[in-house]
C-alpha cells in the first residue's frame, strides 16, 4: 500500500500516527467499519462512548490477530488504550464532574478489554448535567447543561493520568482562550487538541498557536462538508471536488479526499477521515503523502473560512469565541 506511515510525536514523548479513523456516526456499522480499518492497517482509532458501542466487538473479533491498535475516544467518553500499543478515547459531558472522569475513563476501559488509553480527551469545554443520559435535553430539544467547570474536569483527568490509566490527555473544542486558561490553572499541559480543520477552515493562526503551546493538532471533518449532518455546507460543493483539490490530485494519481489528507499532515496534524465503506477506507488510508511546497502554497487559495460544526446554540455555551469561522 502506497502510504508514508507518518507519525508525530505528542509532548510526553508519545508516537500517534497521523491518519486515525474515526467512528462517529454509523452505529450499526461500526463493527464492520472498525474491522476493516483494522485490517487495512490503521494503528489510530478514534472512539467516543456516546456513539459508538460497537468498537469492543469489532477490537475483540479480531484481537489476536492486531499486533499494533491505537484508540482514540472524544470528550463524552474516557479513553481507551490499544491492544499492543496505545488508544485514545474521549470523555463525555455527563461525565465532567470530577467524581465521574475516572469511573467513566474506567468504563471505557471495561467496553475495550483494555487497563489504558492512549490518549484521553475532554469532547468540549461545556459541560452536560450528571447522570445516565449521554445526551441529556430539556422538553425544547435543548442540551440540559451541569455546572461543573473544565478546568476541574481536566484536573480529573489529570489524575488519571499520573495513574497511567491515560497516557496522554487532550482537548476538543477549545478556543484559545479557553485552552489559556486551563494551562495557566492546571498542571498538565494537553498532548493534543482535535478541531475541525481542512482546506475551507485552515486555522493557521490558532494551528500555530497551539504547536507553538506543545499541542498536537487532529483534525475531525478532514473532509469539511462531505458530512451531511452539517447543514451549513449542504448548498454548495463537496469540499473534497473542489477543483484545486481535484487538480492536484491529478498530479499525484490521487482523488480530492486524499490531497485533503495529505494536506493536514502537511501541516504536522493528524487527521480522522470516518468512512463505512471498504475502498474508501483504504484510499484514505493512501491519503498519507508528500504533497509539493508548490501544491501547499495553492492550497492556501481555497480557504473559505468556512465552519460547519458549531452547537453552541442548541449546548447554550459559545463556542470558538474568537476562532476562524465562527459566526457571531
């Protein structure tokens, strides 16, 4: 298989490849999806508890015959450690408050047959009020939000981590400011932090910013739009045909969806392309090449600026106040 097999060092000393494989989404065919990407050579995967179910299953089914896993898993969930090497996994917002970070870290590590995670992350600054439900709403479809304060989740997690429960420890979507403040009042500084990013939202200033911090950059939405749950970029073209992308792929022998990738790791990010669909699984797995410092360039052209995840209004909390994109 034509991929560079590209790794990045995270600030504990840590290796993480740059193309990971996400899961969100797709519960019923996780299983398969997650087998495939196995199968195909991903060492990455990122899960979160609150949608996906399946990843124990499919990691068990083929447990003996994976030599390196890695697993990943967002901030509604706890993460989840790797079968020969390292997994990272998120921490949901129910379970933010610092009584429920571990037990949910240990959870996570119960569903994976694991006793670590690579990487542990806290899904967003907000957090959602304690109890069984994921995704807790109020009767107008609203997220019903806790009272706990991030930076007394990451302390939590920050235990675990001196534990070796979590390897490492991170963030997703956090503003500059926010990621600031949880440095200036915590010990730990975070191994990574996973945001939206690709060639219509190209973040250059805030990707700096965090490199210049020691923290890793993942790119989720590597494809932006390509995702129909994003309404916002329904009426206009798929990201991945744009035609500069298209063109050079063409010099490459390589599709728009690959040159997004490449472009990411280009970049010293990892990115999590998510895909139900064997080939697709495999060429984004082949999306792990050296783009030309003249490609790169072109690319800064397509920049639209363009955000297509943003929940504050539905979680009642701003987000990316300040960031690339956000519409206020």
């Amino acid at each position: 298989m034509a991929t560079l097999d590209t790794k990045f060092k995270l600030n504990t000393g840590a290796e993480i490849p740059a193309v990971g494989f996400g899961t969100w989404q797709d519960k019923d065919a996780q299983r398969d999806a997650v087998a495939e990407a196995l199968k195909a050579g991903y060492t990455h995967i990122d899960t979160a508890r609150m949608f996906v179910q399946s990843i124990p299953n499919a990691l068990s089914t083929i447990r003996l015959t994976i030599a390196k896993v890695m697993v990943l898993n967002p901030p509604s969930v706890p993460p989840s450690r790797n079968l020969a090497s390292p997994a990272q996994r998120s921490s949901s917002p129910p379970s933010h408050h610092p009584d429920d970070v571990e037990p949910a870290l240990d959870a996570s590590l119960a569903d994976l047959g694991t006793d670590y995670v690579d990487l542990y992350l806290m899904h967003w600054p907000v957090a959602f009020a304690r109890g069984d439900k994921m995704l807790p709403k109020d009767n107008n479809g609203k997220m019903i939000n806790g009272d706990t304060d991030y930076v007394d989740t990451w302390k939590a997690m920050e235990k675990t981590f001196k534990k070796g429960k979590a390897k490492a420890i991170g963030i997703s979507n956090f503003s500059r400011k926010e990621t600031e403040r949880l440095m200036n009042e915590s010990e730990v500084v975070p191994a990574a932090h996973q945001i939206e990013v690709h060639p219509y939202l190209q973040q250059r200033e805030a990707c700096e910013w965090f490199r210049s911090k020691g923290i890793h950059v993942q790119q989720y939405s590597p494809f932006g739009n390509q995702n129909e749950i994003y309404s916002k970029g329904q009426n206009m073209g798929k990201l991945i045909d744009d035609p500069t992308l298209v063109a050079i792929g063409k010099k490459y022998n390589k599709n728009g969806a690959q040159v997004a990738l490449a472009w990411g790791i280009a970049r010293g990010h990892s990115v999590l392309p998510k895909s139900k669909t064997p080939s697709r699984i495999k060429d984004n797995l082949e999306g792990d090449f050296k783009l030309d410092a003249e490609d790169l360039e072109k690319l800064k052209s397509v920049d639209k600026g363009m955000r297509f995840n943003d929940p504050s209004a539905n979680f009642g909390w701003n987000l990316y106040i300040g960031e690339d994109g956000k519409v206020e």
